[in-house]
C-alpha cells in the first residue's frame, strides 16, 4: 500500500465492500483462537473501519507518531477485535499476529488498549472516548494541525455523564475538525438501552447540544462515505454520525442472535460462521 494512505475517498465502493468482508474474516479468526468474545460488535463495525482505514484517514502504518495524521479513537474498548482487524490488515503489525488474540502477554488483548500500535487510547472503562476526543480536536487547532479526530463510541454511552459534558465542549469549540460515529446497534451488556435506560432520540439530543448530526445505515458503506462527504462541507460545528448497525453483519448465524453482546460459539460454528462471511452479497449460493 501507499505509506500515506489518501483522505476523501480515492477508492471505488466494491473494493471498500471488498476490504469490509476481510475485515469479518479477521475478526472471525480471531474470535475462533479464543471460541468467545465480543464478535457482533467487530463484524458490526467492520463497515465503518474499512472505509476509514481504507479511503478516508490520512495515516502512515509505518509512522504511527506522525504528527499530522488523522486519529481514530475507540472509546468503547471491548470492540478491539474489529480495530485489531483494520490495523492488521493496513500493515500496522503483521497479520500473524492476530493469532495471539486475548493470549496472555498479547498486544492484542481482548479490551483494547495503548500497548497496541495503532490505538490512540485505552478504552475499557467506558464514557470517556468523547472527552479525549475532544481534547485531541482542540489540541490540533492550537497546534495548527490539518488533523481530523474521529470517533467511534456506542449507545450505551450516551447514557454516561461525561459524555453530554464533553458533547458541549466540543459545540462550544465549534470542532468541525471532530466527527463522532454512534454506533447504535440497539443492544449493551444487560438488554436493549430501551429497557436499561432510554436514549432516543439520539438525533435531537445531539442537535439539541450543537452538534451537525446525521443519521444513516451503518452497515451501508456507500452512506458512510457520503455523510462523511457531508460533514465536510458544514463547518462551524462538531459532526455526530449516528449508525444503525446489525451486530453479527455479514454472518447470518450471529446476526439471528437475541443476545449478541459476548457470546460463546460452538467448535462446529465456525466453519459455518467462515463460509458465511465469505459469501459475496448478490453471488448465487
Ligand atoms: C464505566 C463503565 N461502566 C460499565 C462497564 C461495563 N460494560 C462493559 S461493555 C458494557 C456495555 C456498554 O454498552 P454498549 O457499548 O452499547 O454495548 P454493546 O453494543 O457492545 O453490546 C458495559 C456496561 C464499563 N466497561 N465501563
């Protein structure tokens, strides 16, 4: 690959959707290592990362320090395997590696953290991704860097204090160099975030604190690009991007699950889980 990947999108949607379904494979063989895990939330998001890593995010997999590069934070630390995924897959570390997956002494560890290249934070305890991110935005502004931060945070955290703190500084700001992917895939630890504590409507709340918000299919690539193309042309304000994704996407087998947030597969379904993500969507079974 080149060594700084280009912003805006210079890549076709086929080969976008082609990277995503690798993306699964390596969430599934990683998964498999340890027969658990928290595989809806990787093949959930594998969309959204195979079109940052792939066309939109300025970085070098070589200079991870670059100082100009584009961020992406994942406050939500238990989606690690997913990020693990792209960063593999762009050449941050070598694909082998993901055979050390939640091993003792890994890099790779099943929350995700700093001891990985390529992660910007360590992001178990939940609720603090916004804050950071926050942070980071404004940090480049007064160091006069083009950088763009971007987000990826889950609807159980809109339930969290900290977040709504740090959604208003970033309005205050006006940090139109920030976007914040929601991933609203309708389920946390404990049920539905209807049943725990309700978050809709997540546009208006959004809206309501000064934020540019969109809301779109989070598992359709052509509209993740397109409202990232739409972010850029409204300054003046942070972007939220909310996405309704499916836990499990792309493996019929685990998107049928009723409770998708940790889940323990059978040694005989993987291989079906395998061929699943292999499928080519529209290719005659
Ligand atoms: C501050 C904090 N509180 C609680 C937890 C425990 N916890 C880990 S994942 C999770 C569910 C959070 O919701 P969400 O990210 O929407 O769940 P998912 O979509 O992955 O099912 C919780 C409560 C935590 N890691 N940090």
């Amino acid at each position: 690959m080149t060594s700084i990947t280009a912003p805006s999108i210079d890549v076709s949607i086929p080969e976008l959707q082609e990277r995503a379904r690798t993306l699964r494979l390596h969430v599934l063989r990683m998964a498999e290592r340890v027969g658990q895990g928290y595989v809806g939330q990787g093949l959930g998001i594998a969309d959204l990362l195979a079109v940052l890593y792939f066309g939109e995010m300025r970085y070098d997999p070589r200079r991870l320090d670059w100082p100009e590069r584009d961020r992406f934070v994942l406050s939500i630390g238990h989606y690690s395997i997913g990020l693990y995924a792209a960063l593999a897959e762009a050449g941050v570390f070598p694909l082998d590696e993901m055979d050390s997956y939640g091993a003792d002494g890994s890099r790779l560890e099943m929350s995700g953290s700093e001891v990985t290249p390529g992660f910007e934070m360590t992001g178990g305890s939940l609720g603090h991704g916004l804050g950071q991110a926050v942070g980071m935005a404004l940090g480049h502004r007064l160091a006069g860097r083009k950088s763009r931060t971007f987000l990826l945070m889950s609807d159980g955290e809109l339930q969290e204090g900290s977040t709504w703190e740090a959604a208003m500084a970033g309005a205050h700001y006006r940090l139109d160099a920030l976007i914040a992917f929601v991933d609203c895939n309708g389920q946390q630890a404990d049920g539905a975030p209807a049943t725990v504590m309700g978050i809709e409507p997540v546009h208006d709340k959004w809206t309501a604190f000064g934020w540019h918000v969109q809301r779109i299919d989070g598992n359709d690539i052509r509209a993740i690009v397109h409202a990232i193309a739409c972010a850029k042309d409204a300054s003046g304000r942070p972007h939220a991007i909310i996405l309704d994704t499916l836990m499990g996407k792309g493996v019929p087998l685990f998107e049928r699950r009723e409770k998708n947030h940790f889940i323990r597969v059978a040694p005989e379904e993987w291989a079906i889980a395998r061929e699943q993500a292999m499928a080519r969507p529209g290719a005659p079974s």
